[in-house]
C-alpha cells in the first residue's frame, strides 16, 4: 500500500453525505424444538418485539431468504405462525412461533460445457484467467448453465469436487458484470493453499473502475464496514446487523470531468465492496443501477452496457512452490471505449 499515502478518515455519514439506520428492535429468541429436523427454522417473537409485518420482520433476521422468497414461502406454506398460514400482511405478535421449512437443496449435474477460457497463465497447480463480463463464475438460480464452472470442467477434467461439488476450482470469484483476473485451483492442496491467503488478506488486488463524478481528493482510502443490507437482502451496505470490515484503497488515473478513471487496491474483499463504497463516497460505478441508481447513468454519447469494473491485477504466493506470482490484464475494450468517448468531450481535463 506505499503507493497510497494519503488516507482520509474512516468514512462516515457527515463526511460522505449517506444516513445510516440502526436497527433498534430486539433480536429475536432462535428457539429450537427438543428434536428438530434439519430443514426447519424456529423463531418466537419476544415480548418486546415491535409490531411489524412478518415478511418484513423475517428479511431483517439474517436469514438467506430475500422478502420476495418470504412472501411466496407464505403464500405457499413453507412458512407457517403457530401451525397456520398467514398472508404476508400479518402483524407479529409476542410469542408467535415462526416455522420455515427449508426444502432439501438440488444437487446440480454439472456438465463440462466447451466455453472458450482466455487464460493468461497455467501449471500442474493452478489457472489463472481473464473472465470477460457477462460470465457467471458458478452456477445459481437462473444460471444452471454456460458458467465458467462448466467451462473449467472442460478444460480441466480432473476438477471433481475441489472447493466443492458445485464450485470446483473455485477460490473467489467476481460478479457476472465484472471483468478480469481470476484464479482457479486444480487440486484440494492449491485451493486450501490460495484460500489461506484469500482469508488473511494477503493477495494482491487491483481494480479499474469508470465512476460518476470528478473524485476528490486524488487517492485515499474508504474504511467502511459493510454487510447484508437490513431491508434489501439481495444488497451490500452500511445499514446491516452483521458488519464486516471493509477497506479499499483509491487512487486516481484519469479524470474526464463528469467520470474519473479510478484504480482501487483491496485491502479486504468483501462481496460488492468496491461497488458500495464507491456509492457511498458519492462516486457511484458507472453502468451499475443496483448502488448508484441514475447516479450511475453514463452521459450521453458515452457507451456503457455493464457495470464499469474491471479486476485489473492479481498477485499471490503459488500455494505449492512458494513463489510470488503477479498478472496484469489490460482494460477490456469496453471500458477504453467508454474512455474514449469521453476524454472526446469538450469538457474533459486532462490532468489526473
């Protein structure tokens, strides 16, 4: 981090412009039945539990279940209050029981897919590759098929259950829109070996991101914890009951007046972080609605089809020899059209 310098203090509501809500009711008491089944969930509400809607109630308990999940397991009678069907409408009560029946998973039969894999480096080891946007890393719903999962198992034949029967190789990963440098483990001893660093934070990695706004001041770092968001579970912000620590580093490369080209170095890796910190500093990714809303919306004559961010630089200790290994992938020709565009505008400084 000696090339960054500078660091502003950590980012708070008065600095950065963004409220925060602290979640004041009680949490409720999680209690179990004598002999549960392991598909069901229990909460009692407690006496000093505030009136609220049950779906609402139930996305603020951490729960892996979105308010529109919520709502079809009621209407559906997955989830039941005292042994009834509620709608989603209903107001909890003091000592309601809360019953949610998780249905067993579906085991997913992956099928090696011939996707073509730009890949910048490859050992006995391990891959590391460049994933161009669009490509989802691991299947999910909605994406059961044409993942880079199903394209390493092509490439790799070998893979089997490594990280995991429907994750094989995979050590991290980057959202569908994002572009760049990935590594993939191809036996248990390099995944456990690259995990080991992902979990203490000592891989390398660099990001370039388009964002909205002229950046100031010119590097810094955002210190934001960050987790599932209180009200919309499909999100990552500050309004959370499970914070983590996040910090990312900034630097500016270009400033084209309405965007700046940014570099970010993570210091933590949070899910979305560099996508929510960059909102909550007011410099939204450009092409991404889900943090920046129209904040994120490009100017016109500038073509932005996918959120503008792009894993620039990815350096780590090979998990069998020891040795440092450092790779670099070049802006991917969207975001250098994207730039392109505007350093055209009549209005761009050129000075960064």
């Amino acid at each position: 981090m000696g090339d960054l310098p500078f660091r502003t203090p950590n980012v708070t509501d008065a600095a950065w412009g963004s409220g925060t809500h602290t979640h004041m009711t009680r949490q409720p008491n999680r209690s179990q039945p004598k002999d549960p089944a392991p598909d069901l969930t229990v909460i009692t509400v407690t006496a000093g539990e505030a009136p609220d809607r049950i779906d609402r109630f139930l996305s603020r308990q951490g729960l892996p279940l979105s308010r529109s999940r919520i709502q079809r397991g009621l209407e559906d009678g997955v989830i039941d209050v005292n042994g009834r069907r509620v709608k989603a409408s209903y107001t909890i009560r003091p000592a309601d029981r809360i019953v949610i029946r998780h249905p067993p998973p579906t085991r997913l039969e992956l099928r090696p897919e011939p996707i073509p894999l730009a890949i910048v480096y490859e050992d006995a080891d391990l891959l590391v590759l460049d994933k161009p946007a669009g490509l989802v890393v691991h299947p999910a719903p909605g994406h059961y098929s044409g993942t880079l999962v199903h394209a390493l198992l092509h490439h790799c034949r070998d893979l089997g259950g490594i990280g995991g029967r429907e994750r094989p190789g995979i050590v991290h990963r980057l959202d569908k829109d994002t572009s760049g440098l990935l590594v993939v483990a191809k036996h248990d001893a390099a995944h456990t070996g690259l995990m080991r660093q992902f979990k203490v934070h000592s891989i390398t990695r660099r990001y370039l991101a388009l964002v909205a706004g002229d950046v100031r001041p010119r590097r810094g770092t955002i210190d934001l914890a960050i987790g599932r968001d209180l009200w919309d579970r499909k999100k990552i912000s500050a309004r959370t009951t499970s914070p983590r620590s996040a910090v990312s580093h900034y630097q500016v490369v270009e400033r084209f007046g309405p965007a700046t080209l940014v570099g970010v170095t993570l210091e933590t890796g949070r899910t979305h972080q560099i996508r929510v910190h960059m909102a909550h500093a007011g410099y939204p990714v450009l092409g991404d609605p889900v943090y920046g809303g129209r904040r994120a919306v490009a100017p016109p004559d500038v073509p932005v089809a996918r959120q503008m961010l792009h894993a620039h630089q990815l350096g780590f200790l090979h998990p069998v020899s020891g040795g440092f290994l450092e790779f670099t992938s070049a802006l991917p020709a969207d975001m250098d059209t994207a730039c392109r565009a505007l350093r055209a505008a009549p209005h761009t400084p050129r000075e960064a």
